[in-house]
C-alpha cells in the first residue's frame, strides 16, 4: 500500500509542483464543483480507487463515488464515477486521475483480449517483469483485473534461472543444485531453457517448474512429453495473439506474455467539472 | 535530476526489494562480468544516461561504456552499449535499465513518425499532460529526443484555461481578465476555444495563445484568418497522424498530440551477460 | 503544499527532537489548556494557516482558531488567534508557529510600505529570487500578501538571460533567438541589459520583457522611450525605497525589488498558555 | 551534518524544480566556466562551506576555492570564492549559494556589533530559539561566527521552566522539584521569573540557572545581589544594542538576545561568471 | 514523536513489502474480525500504544483497546489488549505489533528485576547508550517504565568526557576547562575516570559529574569521600545485578548499567484472531 | 542494500541528532586519529561491513580495516578491526558501529549454538519473522552467519497459512485450495496444523510443507510417517536448545525456532581511540 500512496504523490507533486498557476489565479480555494469521469471509448475499467486516492490525497474531505467497480466493462459515454469537493482540488487532480486511470485500464482491457482467446484452455496467462519502473504493483494488479495471473512480483520472491545464470554458473544442473541448497523452503526453483538438452538436464537436476524459452510448438510439445509432469511447465518469449492458442494446445502449464504490459496503449476518458 | 535519481531508485527497491534470491544464491558477490545491451528491432535510442545511472546506483564502480548516443537510429542487432561491473550488479539492473530503454525509446521512435510527417512544415508538434504518473520528465525528454517539443511541464509552468475552467468562471473575457491581472508578467495566458465565438472572446480579451479545440480543418482555417497573428494559434484534440498535414496546412503554429506519449509501444531490446 | 507541510516538519524536527524534556517532565500528556496568540506592535499577519498547520502537525485534535485573516492589519495586544488542546502540544508547537508567523508577517509589513509608495502609481512592484532557502513558496506568498507581486518562483517557470548568460553564450541577440527556438511557446522570453546599447539589441531580438539593471532613472527614461511599448519593462537593481517614485515614474512597467525579501526584520508577538 | 544537507536539498529543489529552462536551452551541458563571488559591502563570513555543498550538491566535481574562512571580516569587493565547473552548473547553484551565504553572514556580521560592545565585559551574549524554522542549526552556528554563544538548541537539550509553564504547573517550587526528580543528572534546571518574589522562590528550590525575564537593570542587580552565585543568573527580554551594557554591569552571567536573528538584515553580494 | 512513526512504517514495510501474499490470497479485503493479544508469561508491559500505532499505520478504523497500561505486570493468560478491523489488517500488524510489545516488555521486565534491588536505596538507577540502532528513543521509554532513569539519550544532549576524549586532549583537566569555556550553560560537565588521580583532578578542574569508571567497590567508596558532593558521583562499567548493592552502598549518586538493554530477552506474547 | 543504509542513517541521526556536544566542543575538526575495535570475549562475528558503513555513512574518506571477517571466532583482546580518520568522525560513530556489532555478533554467536547441536544431523534449521522491527535484513543475515537458514523473510515471499488464517477460512483443505488458485506459480503452500486431523487434512489438500506446531516428538514421528515425504516436514513451537535432538530425530526436514533472534544478548566490544 504504501508504494501506491508513493507514486501517486510523486506524480502529484511533478505536476502541480509548487501550485497550479491557472487555477490559483482565477478563482478563490473555496468554490465548490462536481467532476465527472466519462469513458470516451468501449474499456475494462481498472484503478478507480487509485483515481479516489489521488484526490483524497489532495484533500481528504473530497467526495469520490465510483459508479462501477474495477473489472466492469463500460462504453463510451458512461459515468465511471463522480467527484465532488473544491473545484482547485479537482482540476488541480483530474489530470493525474485521469492518466492513472486510462494506463491501468489500457492494461486491463489489453489483457483481456489475450484472456479472452484462452477461456476455454487449462493453462495459465502470466505476466513478466517488463513493467513501467515505478508501476509494478498497480501494473501487475491491472494484468490480474484483465483475467491474467501474475509471475512472480519482483527478483525477491521467486527463484528464476536465466540463461545470463546458467552462461556464468557453467551449466544448468550446478546452477540448480546450488540454489536448492541455499534457497527457503518455501520457494519453487525455475529455470529457463531454449531447447531439449535443456528441458533434459533440467528435469535430471530436479527443477520444480522449466521455462521453454522461444521454442516452436512442436518443440514446445515434444518438451511437455518428455517432462511428462515431474515439474510444471512454462512457454516464453516472443508469444502473440495469433500463438496463443497453438501454444496453448501443446499441453504447458504457464504462458507468460511480456506484450501484456509493453504493447498496451491508453483508453480514453475525460473529465467535465462543473461548479 | 532528483526526479529522476528519484524513480530510478522506486524501480530499483520494488524490483529487487530485501535482495536477488536468485543471483544471490547461485553466485559470491564478486564475481565479474561483462553485458552487452542489443537493440532487437530498428528504433531511436532515447535514456542511455538513466540505464547508466541505474546501474551506476547499484554500484557506483560499474563502467557503463554507451555505443551510442540519444536520438541515434540503430538496427537490430547493434550493441547500444556495454556494463562491466559485479555479475550480481549486472543482473540487478539489467531488468530496470532495460524497462526504461524500451519505454523511452518507445516513445522517441514513436514521436519520429509524426515529426517526420511535419518536417517540412513550419509548425511545432508538441505533447501534452497525459504522460505516465511519475515519468513527467523523462517522457517530457523522450519526446523531444523524437523531434517533438514540449508544451508546459505541468500546472505550475504555463497558463492554460480550459474549458471546466470557463465554465467555473463564467465566461472567456472574464477569466483572460483575471489571470493576466495576477500572473507574473512572464507568462503568456493561453486559452481553449471549441468554436468562432470562442475565438473572437479570447482574442478581445488579449489572450497570447489560443488552443482550438476539437475543430475541423476549414474551421481552424477560419480561426487563423481571423486571429491574424494577434495570438499563437495551436491546433489539440484528437489529431491523429492522418490528421496531422491538414491541420499544419491551414496555417496553425502549433499541433498539441497527446498520442505521442499515449500509443507508444515499448522497442525490444536484450541484455546478455557473460563472466 | 507539499513544501509547506515539508518546512513545518523540518522546524518541528529540529527544535523538538526526540522531546521536550521540560514540559514532559512537568506534566502528563493529557492536560488541556488554551493559549492566545498575542501581537506586540502594529504589524500585517501573514501566515495564520501555517501556524495552525504547525499545531494540527503536532496533533489533529488541536482547535486553532484565528481571530483574524492574512492581509490584516493589528495592533500591540490584538489577539491573532486562539489554540485549545493539550498543554504539551502546545508548548511544543508555541515557538515554531510564532517563529512562522513572525518571520512571515515581517515581510508582509515590510512589503506593504513598499507597496503603499506605489499605491497610485501604474507600476507592478514585484519580488526576486533572493528568498531564504527552503522558504520560497512562504515568502513569496507574503509578498503578495503585503500587497506586490511574484516575479518568476524558480529557474523552471520563467525565462530571464542575465549577464552570467550573455558573458557565456556572446551576445544577447544570440542568446535570444536561441532561447525562441528552444523554450516552450507559453514562456514570455526577459534578458537583463544595462545600457543603450544593450536595450537596443534587446529589442532588436524581439525580446517581450527588457529588465533595465543598475541604471539612473534619466537611463531608465530613455529606454522607455526606444522600447515604446514593444516589449514590457522592468526597472531592477539597487532601488530602494527612496529611489521607488523617480523609478516608477519613468513608465516602466515592473519594478524589483530584492530588499522585499532581504531587510525584513520579524514582528513581535508572544503567545500565552493556561491550564 | 544531515539537517544542512536537507536544507541545501530542500532549496536547490524549489529552485530548480525540473530544471532551469533559461540556461539549459541556451547552452549545452559540457561548457566549462569559472565564477568568482565577490563581498559588495564589509561584511564577516559564514557559510562558506554551505556553499560549498551547494555547488557540489548539484555536481560533485565542481572546485569550489574558498579564499576565506568564516569568520573573517572582508571589504566591498573583495573575492571569497572561486568555483570551477560546468557552466550550468555554476548558474544553477548561484543564486542559492548567495541566498545561504548572504543570509548566514548577514547574521554573523550583525552579531558581531553586539559582541564588539560587550567584549570587555566578563558576560556571555547567548541567542535564543527565535530561528527560522529549518534554519535552526545554521543561524547558530552563523551566531557563534559572530563571537556570541548558543543557548539550548531545542526543546530537546536543555531543561527552561517558562511562565506558561509556571501558569499550568501552580508555582516556581513545585515546577522545579518536579523536573529535578525526572530529568537527566546531566541536565542543569533553568527558571523564568519575572520579579524578586520569583527569584526567592528559584533560589528557595535550588533551581541550577535564573532568567530574569523583562526586569530593569536596577531590578537584574537587586537580583544577582540576592541571588548571590548560588546559580548562573541570565537576563533575557527585549534587550537592545543600548541597554547592553546596563545590564551587563549588573554582574548577571548571561545576556540572551532574540533581536540577533530577528533583525539581521543579508549582507550584499554577487557571482560573476565567464567561460 | 516522528522517530517512533518511522520505525513503525519501517517495520511494516520490511515484513508486508509489496503485500501479504497469505492472506490476500485467502480471503476478500472486506473480512471483519477481531484479534485479541495475550501474555504467555509473567511480564511487565510496555509498549501498548506502539502496537495501537502499528495496526493504526495499517488502517485508522481499526479499534485498538488496551486492557492495561505501560507499568502494569501480568500474568500467563491475561489479555493485554483486543483489536478489531478489517482481518488482513490484523493479520498483516499482527507480528510487527507483537514483536514491538515483547521487546519493549522484555526489557521493562528485565529492568525491573534491577529496579527491584535498588527500591530501598537512595541511588539512581539509569541506562547508557548501548541501544539497539534505530530504537533509541523506544528503548529509552522501557528502561524507564522499568523503573529506571534514562543517562542522557545521545550524543547531543549531554557532555560526557570519557577515556577516548581525555586520550585525544591529553589530559583531564585541560578537556574540562575547554568544555567549561565553549558549552552551553545548561550543560552540566560528566567525566569519566578510572582510578583516585582521575578523580582528584577532576574535583580540581570542577566537573559536575563524575563517573567511576570499572572501580571496585572500596575505590568506589575512596572517591565518593573524596568528592564529598563537591560533584554528583556515577558508577559504571561493569556492574551485574550482584554487584548492584555493595557499589550502591558506596554513597554514589547514580549507577549506570549497560545490561539493562544489552541481555534482555523478550517475552512470550501471542495473538489469537477470529472472523 | 537500501534498508541497511537506512537504519544506519536512522541510528546516527538518533544518537548524534544535531551534532556531538562533547568532541567538537573539545576538539577542531580535522585532528586525525586511529581507533581499534576489540573483543572482549569469545564470539562469532557479524556485521563488520555494517560498521563500516557506520563510520563511511559519517565521513566516505574514513579507512575501516577489518582484521578478520563475518563468521570467524575470536577471543578476547582480538582486533577486529582498525578505523583512521578525523578523532570526531571515529567518536561519532563508535557507539553505533559497536552497538550493530554487538547485537548481530550476539545473535550469530547465539545462534552457532543452536547450530553446533545439529551440526550431525540432516535437518535444516530456520529461524521465524520474530526479529527486531527494523533489522529483519540485518538479523536474519546474522542467522546465516552462525549457522542456521532463514525461513520466508516477510508476508510477501512465502505463503505461510496460519491457524489465524484457518480459523477465519473454516478450514484447512478449503484455505490451501483457495490459495493454489491464486498464488504465483514459483510459490509452495505451507500449512500450520496441531495434530494429526490437521496433518491428514493437509495431505490431502496438497500442501507443499506441513509445519507441525507445538507437538511432541512423538506426535512428530507419527506425522512424519504419515506424510511419508509427499510433503516438506516443518517442525516449530516451544523448540528449545534441550529439545532440538529429540525433534530432530523424528525425521523432520525442517526445525524452525523463534528462539534464535528472541534470546540472544549482546557480545562484548570495545573501540580505543587515540590521536
């Protein structure tokens, strides 16, 4: 919680800095309005109590009521929510409002479209860490309101194997016996290889979960065979919409999507005020 | 600089958090290593400096050695730059610096293709407020790095009355009036119109900058005739790249397009470690 | 606001520590008292919010309670305010909220014999940058409230080229047309001459504010004249009381001064507790 | 150590804020310069190493060459420093490093004329905790510059029993007996009184220091007379330059004075830079 | 005030880092509850409002409700306090809570074993600064309701002249006589010594304090009749519960006790939570 | 690597506030010295790149030598390391560099015994979240250092279902399903049970790890049995240095003991300083 309280004070605080000279200078600190927040387009809302934050942290007497909840898909013209309060509290807010929400539920309906293609398999759509520095928490919370699941959050709370390990370790099985040694208990260990010998030597040295690192379904398949559930398995890197499925069908546990969080553009929305 | 000093470290403490239980179990802490950062796709290089000072704030004695420099176009394939330093630094970073190169230079390469349609206009494309929360100014470089330049850096910085403002103050005249009597005598007052009556108000009123909001190009062609270089005249509200030269053509000096920050996809790009 | 809240923590922090040993020693926390704010001599308040925000820092639950508002005039033994809450909190809170009130309501009184020579005169009298650091926004903010204006608050929100700048980049015509090209088009571009020669080239370069330094009334008298309405003047540099109507009668349009901000001295005031 | 840093930090920040728009886009960031800060008056020094820490705040290769120390007294004039280093670097620390140096030897050399009447008398000029909030360990130290001492710091280390603290306790005696059981055995017990029947009474309950608070000079020597060394005597309360030496002839220990950073005023000085 | 907040916040943040993964996994965040905190041991409580704050941090709608205060002792069994709120508020405070009450209670118990051999005597039992970082201010507080006396709590608040001093200044008395000329007269001046030429010397240079360094009882005595209460006398180093009665028996003044915070262990508390 | 940096800073800020009445009242600032660091007793060491960053925090151009390193044993009258630097830098910082030397040394010392115990069994021991609020980084480093292994290091890298957590859920199978749904892929489910219902239900479930809370060594064995290595064993609750052999030869894999962090006291050190 506290890091969401973070960003959103930064953000308040880069763009009012030290007072919003439009505002100040046109109108007294007392005169009451009401804002608006109106979809412009069809979204999966996401963030509306970082919106409510965002004013509240600008004064906390401000009345935020949401009209929908986080996950409601809405269409152009609906009301997402009303504010009421001071009208230099909402205009000097609106804007960072608005960009937290419209990059949020940009992410959120993205990913639903990648969701949506994989309803009716039994595998599980996750994230990666190529998030917006700054944004993990509220990015991997929109991944989660889209219908996608999350990797794990950061480099501290799961065990993860790369090949820029494995090139420096001197090999897979060493790698993976050390961590095994060291690690908590509570912790899987995961390990990315790129094709059979490696699925091989992974499944030797015991990993819990194999990442199968831009491989073609067909390999992807033949990986799945031989692992043959003696350790849960994941596809990665360079996976789109249009693989989704042939991926999908190779039996994986796990597709992880960095196009989740990189390629999602803003929804749009507006906010009128009114006094 | 703190800002950026600033989201640097918010990227770092949420990634790594307590500590890098992979690398950290897998490796001593003063192993040496080398990494190179690839460029997978064609793209214009904008945040070499912050991929430096990220790694640069994990270890001060890391030597990153940039192949590059901003505003460079590479291929796939070139090496934008190389880090030396501690394996476990390298890795610590890589994540992060590579999240900020792929968004900033998202966004310069994103920003080219509409400078590029306009570069032999005489006009300025600028951005807008909607910038991710946080990344104000490094968004705010990213774009000028693409060719584009820059409107005000947030609400503390320019004037601009827009319309909720106007609607609190009842009326255009009214509001120009105000702020020109308490601003500093270093601004210039902008104000937004979405239509003739609007321009003939402001430009009564003495505004230095009118922002036509929203119009069709025959009636931006109006509204500059008739403005008569009596104001600067900018174009905002939905201009797309489709858009962009018939607005230019109609005799406007400035285009305002929050797309520039709003649709831009991160470039892909790579780090590979060796010891 | 943030740096209001900023400085108040600061000051509480530094005087109280890690506690006042006396009246922790003297007393249990819950005593209830109320103390008066009283003023010492005739003086214009400024900052009764900030004292307030000084007490409800300490402890939300405090009743400050002003008497009167900034921008008023009292005079020795008037009550500013009153403040009801636990004696401890109060105690705490007593010299930081007088030092605040003092320091800020000195300037006020100061600036308003400034202010009050100018009175029927065309002429806006205006700050500098010469503020004690970390009290920028406060100390501007009692300027105005003294009755003169700000000039820019920092190097972010407005464009002066002084001398240091012209030494560096050879000439002011270069140095401006520089700056055009480059800033953003809300900024009103100011260059600092002193002489004919300067003023001339000045305008030549189209700049919109001419800030005439160090030079005598009749120097300032003959700029007014060549500039003629082409650009906004400002006289600045050395004035001082004595010289402010000879100034402002030159028609120049801004007058600066930095004894606003560097000759105030505090005002007297005392505050009184009982149980 | 950390408050003067955080000072220094807290004014570059409201100064700067995202960054100085005249010299940066006047030049670019690689000029080297070179400026000197000249005395405009006779003045004594202090906060030279303030800064310092300025300069080197915003880079830390700048060469900072003070020709003084603090301390010394100097003429209109004469140089105090040379800085050395990036040119927008040298502009943007210059105004805050005059406003710290201009402030604190403001200060000091106004001490210094109090200290000079009192520097054959066997007494010591002490300050009070009437500081600008932030400020509080700068201006005691610029205080000692002058040749006068400090009093408590802060409300943490140093016990002195008020009368708002006599008013809620019911009376001298009890207050001290109180205090003398609580609080530390490295702690001295210092009361205010205002009249002969309080002195009784602060001696009666053996209380370490007496301030004698807004009495007459004739009253101060009834007082040390009665007193009789049996504690440190201290006069305090609208003290003035004239009144100095009545009251130092009196025999009291201490002299404390709120007017020497009340009423300092800056002392004048300027920062030419070249390339 | 402000050091004991931080401590909390960073107590959270280390053990909640981005989110209880436990619980917000298990259950919605709307999940009423109420947790109810008890000894599992004989104890001496301190520490209740720190655990209040901690959960208040988390959430201020949670109701905490002491049952005892600081001071009190308890037995295995008894309900210290009852918390109500939102269930993964309490689960997530519920170790920080604990860990803050049994230590701070782990140490008041251990001070009070000591306390408790001294009640008859007329000497003041206090602590030193061998405080675990960071808790200073915490640790402080429970040493006192142990029933001790805090010495003096930092570095800034109390001259103390110890070995190391005396080793750099060459000699007792020359450190002394400095300290006298430069310190603030509320200080009183302690110095450490080791042996009878220690303290003839500092009789003679006039310390206010002096501390017996690692003597014996006898020597102890030997001083004490030497100083004859020309200075307050302290014993220290060394001194173990046993040691306690013969070195107060000496006449000394104060007894100062490193192991009243170094080798106190905490004590048994749970909490027990129910939807 | 932030936190510890942050309770450093923590720790000088509250024992040396604004500054060092005794040394700088005594000594200028620039005399040199050299400062050694003695055991005086037999112990583990921990922590020595902690004090040295202590001294480097106060002064970078201090040179910390260490004699030895973390997790070597010493003996009384062994240097552990030598300091040079300016004499007010080296007793600025004693104290807090030996209080985190003594307190992480105690704990690591404290734990090797524990250790030792085990040393001939294979069972790996872990300590709890019970660590001082603050330190968790720094304590449960010391863990390592004598010994023994760290469990999850906060709520937010391990799920841990607690009997808190089952009795608000209504029970075991229901709570670890829950959870499998929604936790990330990298993270096992350990389950906290009391008997063998408990240990019946969580096989079932699928737990990961099985933590059998306060039962007897026989009722371990029995569970153990039962569980027949489909799970991790965890053994914890009331685990005392007597009790670790007879729990360990129950066949556990995993013995976790508050006791590690909670009991230890502080070893002895000193540091000698001369000029």
């Amino acid at each position: 919680m506290y890091s969401v309280q973070h960003i959103i004070e930064t953000a308040l605080k880069e763009d009012i800095g030290p007072g919003d000279i439009t505002t100040s200078n046109l109108m007294g600190p007392d005169v009451e309005g009401k804002g608006i927040i109106l979809a412009k387009e069809s979204l999966l809302i996401a963030g509306l109590s970082v919106a409510k934050q965002v004013f509240e942290s600008l004064d906390p007497k401000v009345i935020f009521t949401p009209r929908y909840k986080d996950g409601d898909a809405v269409n152009p013209g609906d009301i997402l929510a009303e504010v009421k309060g001071k009208v230099h509290v909402l205009l000097a807010g609106e804007r960072t409002a608005l960009n937290f929400l419209q990059h949020l539920s940009g992410i959120a309906t993205h990913v639903r479209t990648y969701a949506d293609i994989l309803k009716d398999r039994n595998v599980r759509l996750v994230d990666t860490r190529k998030t917006t520095p700054g944004w993990l928490v509220l990015e991997k919370y929109a991944v989660r309101v889209g219908g996608a699941f999350n990797h794990r959050m950061g480099l501290y709370d799961g065990v993860l194997i790369k090949e820029n390990h494995i090139a420096v370790c001197g090999g897979i099985k060493k790698a993976i016996e050390r961590i095994q040694h060291n690690v908590s208990h509570l912790a899987k260990v995961e390990v990315e290889v790129s094709d059979m010998d490696g699925v091989r030597e992974a499944v030797d040295a015991g990993a819990d979960v194999i990442m199968l690192s831009h491989m073609t379904a067909d390999e992807i398949r033949e990986a799945v065979a031989f692992i043959n559930r003696t350790a849960v398995v994941e596809a990665s890197g360079g996976i789109t919409k249009e693989s989704l499925i042939p991926v999908a069908d190779t039996g994986v546990d796990i597709i992880s999507v960095g196009a989740l969080t990189q390629t999602a553009r803003w929804v749009g929305m507006t906010m009128q005020v009114s006094a």
